[in-house]
C-alpha cells in the first residue's frame, strides 16, 4: 500500500499551484494591449450646475495645446482630467466637480500631497495633490473618503478642491507624485 500524503501537504501543494496560475495570468494581462484615448469629442451642452456622469461613449480626447509628455491634464470648460503618459497615451479621464476657485490655465506642478484631512467645506477627504494657488486658496484635487459628490458651496465660500470619485481620486494619487507637470486648459 502506497504511503498517504498528509493533508497540509494536499493544501500547500494546491495553494503552490493556485499562486503560480495567477502569477503567469497576471504576467500575459500585463504584456496584453492597454485601452488608449479615441478622438472622439465631449459634448459641451451640460449646464454649468450640472454635476458629472459617466458616458457610454469613447473617451474624450487631451484637449490641443495641453503640453506634450507624462501630465495630469485639466479642463476648466469640461470639467475633465486626462492622465497622460510619457508616451501620450491617456491612462485615465474622468469628470470633475470644481470648487469655487479655479486655477488660471497655464503649467503648474505638483508641489505636495497629503493622504486625508478635511476640506474647507467640512467634508473628511483623501487623496490631496496640491498644484496651484489662486487668491489665498490652495487648488488641489481630492476625493471625498465617502465617495460622495461635493455638495454646493455656502454662499460666499472659497474652496479650491477638484473633486473627483473615489475610484479616481486614487488613480490621480498614484500618478500624480510631487514635481508631476500639471497643464490647466480652458
């Protein structure tokens, strides 16, 4: 009669073999094609109360004019930001809400990052990328660590957060680290 393997032997060999699968999985996803940005154009007929939502449609296209090389891209007119690789291929765009304070267009860069506090709206946020200032304020994008929309700011507020969703906010942390070129477009 041939000797039984003990069960701990049965688990770490299956466990052993799961890990392997997963790893040669996740090597050939790696090295498979990545989505690029279309030319395909935005509509531009939301309201200027409007609050984003996501589209069925292809994604917008980096505004003309946005810089050339690895940026975080950000349109004042659509409310949008592109993350843009060193090879000009969008990683990511997504909708924003602005605060109050808008930057001027122009090239800015990231000058610092802080992991969660709370805006000058009262609301716990996560994922700050400073990168301008305008008027006393500081303009930074940020996401609310409840994933909530930002509600209207109190009349005669000064905010300067880009808010974003939650999803978002943590793809623009991971990309947007400190001396990050940052092109603000109208």
């Amino acid at each position: 009669m041939p000797a039984r393997l003990p069960s701990w032997a049965w688990v770490t060999g299956l466990t052993v073999g799961a890990i392997a699968a997963v790893t040669v999985l996740a090597v050939q996803a790696d090295q498979g094609p990545h989505p690029t940005a279309t030319s395909a154009k935005p509509s531009s007929t939301a309201s200027a109360g409007a609050q984003p939502t996501p589209t069925a449609s292809a994604p917008a296209r980096v505004p003309d004019g946005s810089g050339t090389g690895r940026r975080i891209v950000y349109s004042l007119g659509e409310k949008r930001v592109w993350l843009v690789d060193a090879s000009e291929a969008t990683r990511r765009t997504f909708t924003v809400w602005p605060g109050t304070v808008s930057p001027d267009p122009g090239t800015y860069t990231v000058s610092s990052r802080n992991a969660a506090t709370t805006g000058s709206d009262g609301v716990q946020i996560e994922h700050i990328v400073y990168f301008a200032a305008k008027s006393g304020v500081s303009v930074a994008f940020s996401n609310a660590v409840d994933g909530a929309s930002p509600p209207p700011a109190a009349s005669g507020t000064q905010t300067g957060g880009v808010r974003m969703r939650k999803a978002d906010g943590s793809a623009l942390w991971a990309f947007g680290t400190v001396g990050t070129t940052v092109t603000v477009v109208k």
